[in-house]
C-alpha cells in the first residue's frame, strides 16, 4: 500500500499507545510547568520544574505516594499504575504496578527510559489521592500530582526501531500580567552523542493567557532519540507554561512503503 501523505497514514491505522503491534500509533506528549521563573531558567516542561535529568542507567523503576489511600484495596485513591517505558535495548515495556501509599514499591522490569505513568485503577475517589513519584537510577522521572491520574511530563523518548512523527505542536503561558517566554525543542540522538537545539519559539502576550500553535510540521525523530521542551527564556516570575504534542509513531520497517515529506 502506497501512502502519499502523513496525514493519509495516520488516518488509515492509528492505535492507541499501549498498542505495541500497531504500525502507526498516535502519542499524546502532555507537559505543564506550573513554576517557571525568570532566574532559574532553562527549564523542563514539566510538572516538577527544573530540568529533566535523564536516567544513565536501566533499573527497577521505583513509585511512591504521599498519601496512604494509594494502596491496593483498602485506599480510596490509586491502586495500580501503569508503566510505560524502554528497557536498557530501547524496546518497549509495560506493566501495571499495585501501589502501597506510603511505602515504596518497584517495578519487575528494569528501565532505561519512562515515556508515561498514569493510574489504571482506583478506589472510590477514582483518581490518586497524593502525589506519585516515579523513579529510576536514583532520578525522578514521572510525578502524577493528586487527583491527576497522569503525569504531564514534555519529555518523549523514541523506541528502537520506530520514527516518531510530529504532527501539530502548542504551547501556553498563564499570568495575569504581560509575560514572554520563549521555548525550544531539543532532541539528543545518542548515536552521534550530540543534542540538537532548535531556534527559540517565543510565546507570551498580554493577559492572561496566550497560546502560539504549529501544525503539520512533521519533523522526524529518529529511533532511540530523546525530544523533549525546555523554557529558555521567561520575562518574569511564577509563570505557568504548558506544552502539547500529537505525534504519529511508526515502525520503521514500514516506512519504505508509503512516501513522506
């Protein structure tokens, strides 16, 4: 089947991500930084501020709460988290891990790499009561806050053997008075062991909010690249920013198959 268009793929077979047989998956990259000020920039899109340090090293993931209602059974909050990750090869994993509130549990795989982490399964108040905290080589790399059920992390790292696509881009600052920041995409391809940084975008208006918007970009990224959001510049202080991502993931053995930009 000949495929002259991205957008003619995405629409002929996109699965959810847990998906892992599909050909083409769509993925969502959500990320929120609630705290992003003026003199600790560069920061991650991401909701524990600061920059996104990347695990060196596959290990147990490790997943705390700071509420004792995340427990399996007995909690009214999150019971089972799920995982979605590469191992130490960048392949694909996943499992759902039963939480124990306070306590910390781990995971049975080892993890180079977290893409997402969200609950799966809940108590009566069908949503985590505290905050999660995922761990892996002894770094944070998820935080689900309360009563979230995901994290909102700008952070994506691309399986062996896939290219991920992006398809549309948008990001957003939140103030009430006049604010300007400006945000770029990095992506490290550790096969060339270099980061790639594009040009700053610039978002930020007058009040209280605004939003820039890119669509059909359709950059490549290729296998076992990490892309992710970083704010580099920020006018002023406690300025929210967020940033959301439709990707298209496909494997490349079916990439010579269809023609792309």
């Amino acid at each position: 089947m000949n495929f002259t268009d991205l957008r003619d793929l995405f629409a002929f077979n996109s699965q959810p991500s847990t998906s892992t047989n599909a050909l083409v998956r769509s993925i969502p990259i959500l990320g929120q930084n609630f705290d992003v000020d003026s003199g600790t920039v560069p920061e991650t899109v991401w909701n524990i501020g600061g920059v996104y340090d990347f695990p060196t090293t596959a290990t147990v993931a490790s997943i705390v709460s700071s509420s004792a209602q995340d427990t399996l059974a007995t909690g009214t909050g999150a019971w089972y988290v799920l995982l979605e990750g590469l191992d130490s090869s960048y392949r694909e994993q996943y499992e759902s891990v039963a939480m124990n509130g306070l306590s910390t549990v781990t995971s049975a795989n080892s993890y180079l790499r977290i893409n997402s982490a969200r609950v799966v399964y809940s108590g009566t108040n069908k949503a985590n009561v505290g905050n999660i905290t995922v761990t892996v080589n002894a770094k944070t790399v998820r935080y689900i806050e309360a009563n979230e059920s995901l994290d909102h992390t700008a952070v994506y790292t691309v399986p062996a053997d896939h290219t991920l696509f992006i398809m549309s881009t948008s990001h957003s600052v939140l103030k009430a008075t006049t604010t300007i920041c400006t945000v770029v995409t990095k992506v490290y391809q550790p096969s060339v062991n270099s980061i790639f940084v594009t040009s700053p975008t610039i978002v930020g208006m007058g009040t209280p909010s605004s939003f820039l918007f890119h669509d059909r970009c359709y950059p490549r990224i290729p296998e076992t690249s990490d892309y992710w959001f970083d704010v580099n510049y920020a006018s002023t202080t406690n300025i929210e920013f967020s940033s959301t991502i439709r990707a298209m993931l496909v494997k490349d053995a079916f990439l010579p198959t269809y023609n792309y930009p």
